[in-house]
C-alpha cells in the first residue's frame, strides 16, 4: 500500500519527489548538525555546556534546537529534581544512527571541498557571469 501512496502523490509532494528531503529537513536544519556533533563527540551535557561548545548560538535558539530534537526522536532530555534543578542532553539511539551518515560527509568534504572553492572562485571570475 505504501508503494500506491508514493505513486499517486509522487507528483504532488515534494518528499515524495526526493526522498532525501524530509532526511535534509530534519538533520541539516540550521544548528541541528553543530547540536548532534557536540552531543555525539562530548557526550552528556548540561544547556551551558552546549551553548559554550557551539559558541555563536544564541540561548533561545538553541532551545528552540534542543526541543526540536527531543521531539524528532534524536536529543534525549533529562531532567533531576535537585536544588538547583539540574537537566542535561545527551544524543539518542536514533542521533547515534546518524553517525555513519555525517562520516562519510566528513569524507566528502576533505576530497572535496577545495573542488568546490576552485568552482566557485572559477565561476566568480567569468566575466560572463557579470
């Protein structure tokens, strides 16, 4: 059935069209990849911890982050009732499942990131382009 639903919409929807799309949507929003990197790499952390390593987040923006990815399944919160209340973050089962997925993009980007820069700076200085 899933298969007739993908056909009939496929013209329609656009996460049908690219099946990447909802993928890219999730993960590679603004700040999600810098959110599940620190978790990945540092392990649980605190708000302020996070806020540090990441460095040019703003505080409400990383909270706005840190809940959409609690929501999506990949960002665990815990919260201890302490005094002071104390809540930390660490990355899910799910956010460690993307772990092979941003190592071959860090694969990518070391063979292929100079390309890109000659690209650009080649595309730039086309007088054509002007």
């Amino acid at each position: 059935m899933a298969g007739t639903k993908q056909a009939t919409t496929a013209g329609s929807e656009p996460e049908f069209a690219c099946p990447v799309s909802p993928v890219v949507d999730i993960v590679f929003s603004r700040w999600t990849t810098p959110v599940l990197w620190a978790l990945h790499t540092y392990g649980r952390q605190r708000f302020v911890e996070l806020e540090r390593r990441i460095g040019t987040i703003t505080p409400k923006v990383l909270t706005q982050r840190l809940r959409q990815l609690e929501r999506d399944g990949l960002v665990v919160r815990t919260y201890h009732p302490e005094v002071p209340p104390r809540v930390e973050y660490e990355i899910s089962e799910l956010g460690l499942s993307l772990a092979p997925l941003f190592a071959h993009l860090t694969e990518w980007g070391a063979a292929n990131l100079g390309r890109v820069e000659e690209a650009r700076r080649a595309y730039d200085a086309d007088p054509a382009r002007r």
